[in-house]
C-alpha cells in the first residue's frame, strides 16, 4: 500500500522537493506517445513553473483554453546511499489525470485532479546518474468525472471544455513534487480518534505499516505536549491487515508489494489534564510513532495531532460538547497569474483576512485543497468543512443560474456512465479521507455541492456514497452536501443523508433580485418555514449566498453589482438568518472574486467576493466583520 502520508526528513526517510521550472508542451495531436515523450519531451518544449497552473502564463487565448493532453518533464538524481530504500515521487495533485513516466517507464496513473499520489519509481530509476521524469496529463471531463463537464471541438479543430460548474478549469501540476526515500519496512499510514472525559482524554490510535515477511515487527507510540514533554507511550502490538479505513477491494495501492505484508495494529494513549484544540486557541500535540523490529527501530513517522471531538445534538453542531456557529466562507484556491497553484503567501494573507474579519470557519469548495491549507487551518484554529470534487452533476452550461435559481434542471444519475462515476465519486471520497481525517481543523466531510437530488436515482447513489464515507472515517464526523434551490424540501430526496442540512441559496440575487429584493425576502422566509414545517432535527447551514459587486460600483439608490446593493442583500439575509433558530452557520459565497469561464453574465469572473481577488476588502466586509465580532463563536 502507497502511503498518502505528508512527507517529512528524519534518521529513516528523505523528502526533496522538485519544485521549480520544468519542461513542458501541448500535444493536440496525440503525438506523445508514437514520438517517444515518455522518454522526454522534444526540443521546442517550453519552461513551466511547478506547482502552479499552466493557463494564465500564456497571452494567446488557444494556451489559456487549452484542452487535451499535455506533458511536463524534469530530472533529479538519486544517490547510491538511497538503493536500500524504496524510492517514490509524490504528487500533491494533477489535474485531472496524469500518467507517469520515469526513463521511459510508466510507473503510475491517477484519475482525479485535488488529492495526491504516489508512485514507486524504486525498479525504474538509475542511482548515480540522471533519471528522466515525465507526466503525460489530461485535464477533459465528461460525465463520469469529479468534477463533471464536456468537452466539443470547435470548427478550427481546437477542443473546448464545458464545464459544468462556475469556476475555471484551471490545469497542470498544482501543488508539490517530492521525491522520497523510504525504508521497504515503514509506517504507511495511522488514525486518531479523541475521546473526553471529565480532565481526562483517550487518544485512540490505529497504525498501519509494511513489514517483511516471517519478521517480528510492532510498534511504539509516543505522545508529547507542545514543549516536547513526553505525556504518553504505548507499544503497539502488529497484525497481519489493515485498518478500516484502508480496506478498499478495488484499490490498486492494496496490493501487496513482493516479499512485504501489510500489517496494523492498535492502542489507547491517556492524556490527563488534556489542552484542547478548540476555535482560535488551538493546541497542538506531537505525535512519533516508531516501527520496531524484533526491537530495533526501522522507521520514525512524526506529525502534530489535536485533541478535540466534534458531534451533533439536536440542532447544535458542538466542538468539545459546547455550541459552535460557523462563521465564514467557500473559497477557491484561485489567485492572479498562478491560478490553483498553491502558494504559501496567499494562504499567509486569506488566514488573515479570515482572523481579521472574525470568521471561524471554510469549506473547502469544490474541491480538497492542497495539504498546507489543513496544516495552517490546524494552527490558526480555523474549522473546515471539507469537500470532494463532486460538482457539475447537474447537466448545465450556465450551473449558477440554474442551480441558483432553481430554473432548468434534468434528472442526472439515470444513465449508462452513472457506474464509473460512482466509482470515481468512491475513489475520491476514499482519498479525501485517507488524506484528511487526522486534521482537527477537519470537522466535517462535504460529499456534494449542488447536484440533481430530486430523483430516486439520485438518492440510490448518494446513499452508497454517504456509506461508504461513514465507513471508512474513524473519527465518524458528521457528513454534509450542499444542496441548489431545486433540492427543496419539498422535492429534495437526498437530505436525509446529512447530519447537518447545507443549502445554497440567492434569494435577492438569481432570484428577485434588485427592485424585487423585498419579494425575494418573503420567498425566503416561505421556504424556511417549510423546513422548519419538515422538523427534521437537524443543524442547517448556509453554505452559500451571496451577490456579485465590482469594487469600482457605488449607487444611490442602489442598483444591482453596486457595493450599495450588496450591503442591502447581505442585510436581508442575516435578517432571515436571525430568526431561524436551527440555523448554525453562514458561509458566504464567496471570500475573494475569482476566475471562472467568459460569458455575459460574468465580467471577468465571479465577482461575489467579500475581498477582490487581490485580497483587499470591499465594503460589506466591513458590515460582516461587525456582524460576526458580535456573535460567539462557542456559547
């Protein structure tokens, strides 16, 4: 089994980033493979940045639009010190399928652009000399992929995509390249699971590892507080196995490697007089866990854990069994120039901004993002509703109008390509969880965002999704999706599913917007009361609202994309809100403008930021700050 865990340097691993300038070219053609790219990229490839998208580099619109297959190449070098170990290149995403070339080798293939992978090169490199790294990448959707879309060819030839979904399509290697050096016997993957009782907290932790066959192997987990003071250690005794969490019977990486096992093991840490990690004052507890054999140590896995629980009672999303309401955004990795490539500099400035305006809380809209935002969300204290990639299962061209107002909508899980889907839909959540769910800041699992639910097809294929999900999260955190207009609850056959209830909704925006703002509050509140009517007993969340402003517009009396009109918006929605006991949360649509396709009703992308894309805030981020400085974050 590969193992997804972040990488890190000690006595027993190597990481190295391959971050940098690469190789790169377009292939509309197909040629790659007939000419040899494999091998490594022809003469007039170009140099691309890495990680970053490859779109807005380019000033010509073919290259920014650019659909079908594409190729990066570099090299690296590994020392004749590392033959002992495996040797693996680690991708924090591809977007959307990458295929993986070293010396001319295909080493590994993934479907799926936001969650990482990992490929073992340990029988295709050459230590001592120059190896060759090359990755063959598609970013076309259709039907059967996470996101969804399609793809037409225009009279020139040239493929275009269709998304079906209001953001760009931005492409290419967006995160982080490691090269690793691991030893054939090593920690591939552990769970957490806190427990609170009284002053006292049990640390419930479940370790996987590889092992060489006929050897005795067990392990040893040691708990320290912040100062580096041991507070717990316990030896784990190892099985033959896997944890839950990892058994996936159409996994490819559950293959045994030759002459290893898989092996698992479990323990209880007890922690008296716990710190708590908890909304803006977390705390933060290292976690080492060593693999013995027969006593000796082979591998040393460290990381940083939090000690917190997350549940539902009632109406009441509770952090550490007190109420929590979430205050904050769906956001986009999206920015100027670089696209989804991740940055830390901007993740620096969106955490403060986010502290500065006093949110508490962020979905991870539409997508998992990279590792570093969950790394930062668990020391700044930040919670985060973390989502899969499954959005555009709706079959529109215009997803925001129609999603946002309810308006032409098709039954979508009723066909031939629901099956592969599915499967990509289980692959993704499986990854997602196997990624995330050791992050305290990581309280929920989002297992949709606005796709057709008023079918009995669509609740059969939620059901097994929401299933699967729960299986397989040892922390068992409530689960969600963000249901459009359509999914009311009248129609909605998906809602049942969620612990929490998050809707998406524009009323004074997409629907009665402008003049008609006081018609779209009492629609507003006519669908409220019919769920308060349904009495499901459930939290509900606003994931999205929200109204597009140019920075530039001021209005009196206000009109439509004005700041004037946002403010009246915002007011009428925190209005309905406020009266709304079972409402828990308020995640507005969007935290900073950001990119999506050209079209009429888009000037240069979506512009319902709270901050423009620049990160610099616009007026209603002044309204909101003292809106949410007022309310607790925790009764």
């Amino acid at each position: 089994m590969k193992s997804l865990l972040y990488p890190i340097t000690n006595e027993f691993r190597n990481e190295k980033k391959l971050d940098g300038l690469w190789r790169f070219c377009f292939d509309p053609d197909e040629r790659g493979i007939k000419e040899g790219w494999n091998n490594g990229l022809p003469k007039d490839a170009i140099n691309m940045p890495v990680p970053a998208s490859f779109n807005d580099f380019f000033t010509d619109k073919a290259s920014r639009d650019y659909c079908g297959t594409f190729w990066y190449q570099c090299e690296f070098h590994i020392s004749n010190a590392n033959l002992e170990h495996r040797n693996y290149i680690r991708f924090g995403s591809v977007t959307h399928r990458a295929v993986v070339y070293v010396n001319g080798i295909e080493v590994g293939r993934h479907e799926g652009g936001f969650l990482p992978f990992v490929c073992d090169i340990s029988d295709a490199v050459k230590p001592g000399e120059k190896n060759v790294l090359v990755v063959k990448v598609s970013n076309e959707l259709d039907e059967t992929t996470l996101p969804c879309g399609k793809v037409s060819t225009l009279k020139n030839g040239n493929k275009l995509l269709k998304p079906y979904f209001d953001f760009f399509n931005y492409a290419g290697i967006h995160r982080s390249v490691w090269l690793m050096s691991i030893n054939p016997a090593s920690i591939t993957d552990y769970g957490v699971i806190t427990d609170i009782t009284d002053n006292t907290a049990t640390v419930k932790l479940s370790v996987d590892a590889l092992g060489i066959k006929e050897l005795d192997y067990s392990a040893r987990a040691i708990l320290k507080d912040e100062d580096g003071n041991e507070v717990a250690t316990k030896d784990i005794t190892l099985n033959p196995g896997c944890s839950k969490e990892n058994e996936f019977e159409d996994d490819e990486d559950n293959a045994e490697q030759p002459g290893l096992e898989k092996l698992c093991g479990e323990c209880e840490l007890t922690v008296d007089e716990p710190v708590l990690w908890d909304v803006h004052r977390p705390y933060l507890y290292n976690i080492e866990i060593v693999l013995l054999e027969s006593g000796k140590e082979q591998d040393k896995y460290e990381d940083r854990i939090g000690i917190r629980t997350i549940s539902i009672q009632g109406t009441k999303i509770l952090l550490n069994g007190k109420p929590v309401y979430l205050k904050g955004f769906g956001k986009h990795e999206d920015f100027d120039v670089i696209g989804r490539g991740f940055n830390y500099g901007i993740a620096k400035r969106d955490f403060e901004c986010m502290k500065w305006i006093g949110a508490n809380c962020f979905r991870t809209s539409h997508y998992p993002y990279a590792e570093e935002w969950y790394r930062f969300a668990d020391e700044e204290g930040f919670l985060i509703i973390d989502e899969v990639p499954a959005v555009g299962m709706m079959r529109s061209f215009f997803n925001f109008m129609d999603a946002g107002s309810g308006g032409k909508y098709t039954y979508f899980f009723e066909t031939d390509t629901v099956p592969q889907l599915q499967k990509n839909h289980l692959n993704a959540v499986r990854e997602m969880i196997r990624r995330d769910k050791n992050h305290p800041s990581v309280i929920s699992f989002s297992l949709f965002n606005e796709p057709e639910t008023i079918s009995t097809f669509a609740h059969d294929y939620f059901k097994v999704i929401f299933e699967e999900a729960r299986r397989i999260d040892p922390q068992k955190r409530p689960l969600t999706g963000a249901l459009e207009k359509t999914s009311s609850p009248e129609k909605c056959q998906c809602h049942e599913f969620c612990d929490f209830i998050s809707l998406n909704r524009y009323y004074g925006w997409y629907i009665s917007g402008g003049s008609e703002l006081s018609d779209a509050r009492e629609l507003f509140i006519e669908e409220m009361d019919k769920w308060k009517e349904k009495n499901t007993g459930k939290p509900f969340v606003f994931t999205e609202f929200g109204a597009d402003t140019l920075s530039t517009e001021h209005k009196l009396p206000s009109a439509m994309w004005t700041q004037e009109y946002q403010n009246e918006y915002y007011d009428m929605n925190f209005e309905i809100f406020d009266k709304y006991d079972f409402v828990q949360g308020e995640l507005t649509w969007n935290f900073a403008d950001f990119q999506t396709v050209e079209g009429t009703f888009r000037v240069a992308g979506n512009k319902k930021g709270v901050f423009s894309r620049n990160r610099q805030p616009k007026d209603i981020a002044f309204r909101i700050k003292d809106r949410w400085e007022g309310i607790p974050d925790k009764e």
